[in-house]
C-alpha cells in the first residue's frame, strides 16, 4: 500500500489540550482572603464557619484527618481543609471543586485528595470566588488540639487516632492578633506573621518609609525580621520577646498598623527619598517565597 492510501480514511477526533495556568492570587476578590492565607500557610488549628452563596452549612479546617481534603463528621457537620498536601495550579479551583463534593456527602464520606486533574471548564464556576459570599469575612476560632475532628464524647480509633495523636504533636502555641495577624510561639522564638492585603510595592514603600523613621518595630526587644509571599500576598514577620504573653503585642500591633496605614497614605503625595529608598532595598533583599 503507497503512502497516499495509508493517508486516506477519517482521522481520529483528538482532544484540544487544555492549559492549565498558575493562579498567583488563588484568594484575590474574597475579603477574608489575609485570613485564608495565614490558616493554610501557618496556623495549626483553627476552624471557621463559611458564608455560602447558595446557603449551606460548611466549616473551614486548617488540617482535616490524614491531610483529607474534606469530610462529614459522623454527626453531620461538613469540614473542608485548607491545608492538603495535593494542589493544582489554582488552590481555589481545588477548594471549590472540594466544597461542591462537601455539599452532596454524607455522614462518615471522606474527601482523601481534591479533584486537581479534571480539565478546567469556563463554566464551571467552582472556585471559591463562585461559591462564597465575597464580602465575608471569617470569624476563626483557635484551638489548642484537634479534638474538633470528633463529636463530643467521641474517641478516635484507628487510623485517625494516629493522626490526631501527631497532629497535636506539631502544634505550636499561637494566638490571633487580627485579621491575618498572629503570634506564633516557635520553639525558643516568638514571631508576628501579617499577612498583609496591600499589593507587594506599595507595602514594601511603606514599610521602608517606617523603618527609615525607626518606628518599624514593636517595641523593645522586637524586630523586623523580613518577609515571604504566600498566594501573591506579602507577610511581614516581626521578632518579639518570647517571655511576653501573646496579648501584650495586641496594643503594639494595632499601633504598628496605624502608623503603617500612615505610610500607605503619604505615599500618594510624598515619593520615597533617598534613604527610604536604601531602606526599601534593604527590605526587599529579606524576601522569601514559599507559594
């Protein structure tokens, strides 16, 4: 057979590829989206009730049993966690597709990864974005174990016994100082994480503007320790005496963030000078990313 016979004939359908793009800002347009970022990145244990769309009864989990990415607990009540170890290229797409499978469960389902592999639909409309009420923000409570995994008077058996005994293992103390800000006790250090809303360069100016006027800090014995990003946000991380009770830095914290709000102000009519600009420098020189 020549080469123009083996040509003839229909040609397969072929699937068109679907490209998956990375989502820098998963949380961008929700209000609660600092408090989103610090409960996945860094918070060990705290739960948040979810203002639905469409209604609906869901609670937010930092960590869900054996890192699932949802469950019902035998009495009923829907988890949805923040903190799995599987993600896409858009964590809000992931939580979302979560959160609709949440919605049809029952009692004792469990959700062990979320759905990161289904092709991206333009009408799918299960990010977070689609599902939430962007308005809202998020009343979290802190809890010093994971006994919330189980109904009251309940006990952990198996598999999830193991996994709640080395989940509180790995707790360090902490305490919520406002909306994206917590003390965080880490080993011998004590650290203030601020997951700040502002976009990155108007935040750094700002920040630089503070430090260039020595008023960055909380105070004495504190530090700017530099910074990450997380989820296209940026987090300042301050340095505090460990021997302080996490509720002393709550006066020093709202004081920081007038004094940093100020800045962010200034910055419409008065440019950096010369030494806010080094400062500035410096800053960006103590940057990490971590997501």
């Amino acid at each position: 057979m020549g080469k123009g016979a083996r040509k003839k004939g229909p040609k397969p359908d072929r699937k068109p590829k679907v490209r998956d793009v990375f989502v820098g800002q998963p949380f961008e347009g929700l209000a609660a989206e600092p408090e989103l970022i610090a409960l996945r990145e860094f918070v060990p244990s705290a739960t948040a009730k979810l203002t639905l769309a469409d209604g609906g009864d869901v609670t937010l989990g930092t960590v869900l049993p054996m890192a699932a990415a949802a469950f019902v607990r035998s009495d009923g009540e829907r988890f949805l966690g923040l903190q799995v170890q599987t993600r896409s290229s858009d964590i809000s797409r992931d939580l979302g597709r979560a959160l609709r499978w949440l919605l049809e469960a029952g009692p004792g389902d469990v959700l062990s990864v979320p759905d990161t592999t289904s092709p991206t639909d333009p009408d799918e409309h299960n990010r977070l974005q689609d599902l939430l009420v962007p308005s809202a923000e998020l009343e979290v409570a802190l809890h010093t174990d994971f006994a919330w995994w189980l109904p009251e008077d309940a006990d952990a058996t198996g598999d999830v016994a193991v996994s709640l005994e080395r989940a509180n293992a790995a707790i360090m103390p902490t305490d919520r100082l406002g909306s994206g800000a917590y003390w965080v006790l880490a080993g011998e250090k004590a650290h203030l994480r601020w997951v700040r809303p502002e976009p990155e360069n108007l935040l750094l100016q700002a920040l630089a503007r503070l430090s260039a006027a020595g008023t960055l800090g909380l105070g004495e014995g504190t530090r700017y320790a530099g910074s990450f990003r997380a989820h296209g946000l940026l987090v300042p991380v301050w340095d505090l005496d460990p021997e302080a009770h996490a509720r002393e830095w709550a006066e020093p914290k709202d004081q920081l963030g007038a004094r940093l709000d100020e800045a962010l102000k200034s910055l419409d009519s008065e440019p950096l000078n010369a030494t806010e600009r080094r400062a500035r420098d410096g800053l960006i020189g103590r940057q990490l990313t971590i997501r």
